[in-house]
C-alpha cells in the first residue's frame, strides 16, 4: 500500500526544514509519492516564493525589470540547495525559468515555478522521479479538473515507479498550457495523487499539528479536533477554518481515502484524522468545531401570501442568478424570504439593480437590506443524536447579550448556523465554544 504525501509551503521553506522533510520520508517505506509546495514564509515577514514570482509576472506585463525581482527568487533556491548540499546544477535550471517567465507571459506559468522547481529539488534530495504535473493534471473547458482523464494520467505516470515526486499547484489547461488552481492549491494536487494510485492514506503535512475545534486568535489554545468526518470538514473549511484547501476533499472522499494532517515541525504529534463518514466514529462530544466568517448581506424580502404564490421562490432566485450573485443560503418564513449573500459580491451598483430586479419579478411589499452580517457555524455529527443541543447554543448566545438575526438549519443536522452582527462575531464564537468544550 501506498501512502501520498503532501509537503506545505512552510515545509520547503529552506534546507533544514527539507532535511528533516527527507527523514520523515525515509522513516516509513509506504511513503512513496510526494507532492510539494513552493518555498513558503521561513520566518513572520518573510516574502512567499509564489508571491515573489507573481511580482515577476507584473514586471514581466509592464515592461518593468524582471531580472532585479527574479534575483529574489534565484537567492532562495540557490541558498536552499546549497543548504541541502546536494548536487545540483540550481543556477541552469533557474536561467531556463527567468528565460521562459518572460517568453510566456503567463501569470499562472509564473506562478507555478515555485513548485515546479521545488519538486525538482526534492527529488533530487530523494533519488526519486520527477514528474511533471502539466503532462498529467487536466483541466477541462470550463476550467475545472478533469479528474478521470487526470487520475488514469497519474496512474499510468507511476506504474513502474516506486518513489515519485510532483509539483503541487498547476496542472495543464485545454488551451495545452500551464494552469493553477486557487491559492493553495497543491493540497488539492496532492488529493488528486492519493485518488489515482488508491493510496491507503493521503497525508498532509502543514506547519500545524492539525484542525483546532476554533480559530485561535478568537479563542485561547482550544482543542485539537482528532478525528473528524469529510462532511464536518466541508462545512469547517467553508466557513473560514482553513488548514487545508477546501475542494481538496473532493477528489479522496469519493474513493473513501483518509486524509491525515501532520505537522513537519512536530512530527510525533498524532494531528487530526479526516475520515469517510463509514469509518467515522464521533469522539464523544456534541459539537466538533465551530467556525465562521465575517461581512454577509440579508436581502429580506417581505409579501402577504408569498407561501400561496407558486414560483415566487424560483422568480427571485433566477433574478439573483442572472446578476451572477451566489446565495449563501436562503432562510424563509410563510410570507418573507431572505437571501444571505457575500456583501463583496454586491460591490458597486449590483445591489440596486439586484433589488429593482426582485421589485418588477415579484412585486414584493418590502424589501429590505441588512449589512455587516457574520454567520458562524456548529458543526458536528453528535448534533443529529442528541437532544437539546441548538437548545444549548441559543442559551449560550442569549446569555452572552447577542442577538441572532438569522438561523439555517440543513435537514442533515449536522450544521446550524446563525447571522449575528458583525461586532458580536468573536464574542458568540466564544460563547458557543464555551458552552460545548468547557
Ligand atoms: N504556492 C501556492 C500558494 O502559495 C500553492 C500552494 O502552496 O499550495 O498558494
């Protein structure tokens, strides 16, 4: 059986680190195919490698002097090899690079070198293959992965291959060119890995020793989750909590893969277990985490006899489709319905013309905004077989003065969600926290 493992940014981040990357590697023989990240922040204030080589890109665009933002670049891989002591010839390598970001002009070609030359590097340091993510992770038309073609592509890459090493990040676009995913992407390559080979675990090593039950700038030390569901994940990491890439579980859960967080600076730390929801078994506790995000708009919208009036719902969300604003989720009474939305998406004059829109589709009697919404989420599969539990969490917000604008419950009840304003964001976080971990 084989293991995948995913090395962060902050794994890379120079050669120590990349030695002690190697020895974690060498300590368990399933450990055999590696993904990588660009060399990320070596110390607070640090500059990534893909935020130098996006630099490169503008200067490349406005005729700027690429050379002088490269030399920052070059610096860390040059320093990083020499640090690893290997035999390297780095500075070639990095000519080809420099030449070929200015030949491109592309921003996501830019972007990717960074784990390109990472991954050269590591397997280098491992005497594994090198194989490169554009020959074997498709994107399709619409710029999404084409996971089947990708994962026979990987499959086939690694048939007689008994340590490889990917670059995370990129892959190849229709169009026969290099294309990223999103920012932090290389946890989604690394799932991609894991899926096609059939790994008996996708492990992702990261610079902390897993998913905490709260954000811990809001909440002092809380718990390490050690064992959670794919399904608890999703709503964690969609709601802000963000160890890992949230479309990274797509590619693993289907083909019921667990995915272990591990932290390269503490690798004896047991980290957090992501499991299928058949392997799963809830720790014991009602809530796993509890996670949220800031800035939400209500749109609420007010008719007598909305329930009565078929095809009210369906007129007000195709009005809110065609202005290209995505609905968060879409809480509604006998005669009112709202629409929670990212206030971002409704920068400039979409507000407006989005309410006049609803206005002529359903002649509503009010509509109304209101702004600086936070949403918070509790999450946990022990919610749907005990008794009490939202009567727990609304207790514990009252007690703590707060005032919930907004509830969504999904039927899975796995999930409840309640608006609050903004100023009250940390505060309810606190107090929900309080009232399930203690
Ligand atoms: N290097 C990329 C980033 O900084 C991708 C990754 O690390 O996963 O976002």
């Amino acid at each position: 059986m084989a293991k995948v493992c995913k090395f962060g940014g902050t794994s890379m981040a120079d050669g120590n680190v990349i030695k002690n990357v190697k020895n974690i590697i060498d300590a368990d023989s399933q450990r055999k195919f590696i993904v990588v990240s660009a060399p990320g922040k070596r110390y607070s204030g640090d500059v990534k490698v893909t935020d130098l080589l996006l630099k490169c890109h503008s200067e490349v665009m406005c005729g700027g002097n690429v050379k002088a933002v490269f030399a920052a670049v070059r610096a860390r891989f040059v320093s990083l090899v020499r640090e690893l002591n290997i035999v390297f010839d780095i500075n070639s390598v990095l000519d080809e690079t420099e030449a070929l970001i200015e030949s491109e002009r592309s921003e996501d070609f830019t972007a990717s070198r960074g784990e390109y030359l990472s991954a050269r590097i590591m397997s280098a340091v491992l005497g594994a293959s090198f194989i490169d993510a554009k020959d074997v992770i498709f994107f399709d038309e619409n710029g999404a992965l084409d996971g089947e073609k990708s994962y026979k592509a990987v499959a086939d890459a690694l048939k007689d291959c008994n340590r490889a090493v990917f670059p995370g990040f990129y892959g190849r676009g229709v169009d026969g060119r290099v294309k990223t995913f999103s920012r932090g992407g290389s946890d989604i390559s690394g799932a991609i890995v894991a899926r096609a080979v059939n790994a008996s675990l996708y492990e992702n090593w990261t610079d902390v020793s897993g998913f905490l039950a709260c954000d811990p700038r809001i909440v002092d030390s809380p718990k390490r989750i050690k064992t959670i569901s794919y399904k608890e994940l999703r709503e964690l990491s969609y709601m802000g909590a963000n160890v890992l890439h949230a479309d990274s579980i797509f590619p693993v859960r289907s083909a019921n893969i667990p995915i272990q967080i591990k932290n390269t600076f503490r690798p004896e730390d047991e980290g957090t277990s992501i499991l299928p929801i058949s392997r799963y078994k809830p720790g014991g506790s009602v809530v796993t985490g509890v996670a949220g995000k800031k800035n939400f708009s209500i749109i609420f919208i007010e008719k007598s006899l909305m329930n009565s009036e078929i095809g009210f719902m369906g007129k007000v969300l195709d009005v809110v489709a065609s202005a290209g604003v995505s609905v968060e989720h879409v809480p509604s009474g006998i005669d009112t319905m709202s629409l929670v939305v990212e206030s971002e998406g409704l920068c400039g004059d979409k507000l407006n013309k989005l309410i006049d829109g609803i206005k002529s589709a359903v002649n509503p009697d009010t509509v109304r905004v209101i702004e600086d919404i936070a949403l918070i989420a509790t999450v946990g599969h022990g919610m749907s077989s005990s008794v009490g539990t939202s009567a727990r969490l609304f207790c514990a917000i009252a007690a703590a003065d707060i005032n919930v604008k907004v509830i969504d419950q999904g039927s899975s009840e796995i999930n409840i969600i309640v608006g609050v304003d903004n100023q009250s964001y940390e505060k309810c976080i606190r107090a929900i926290y309080k009232e399930f971990f203690g």
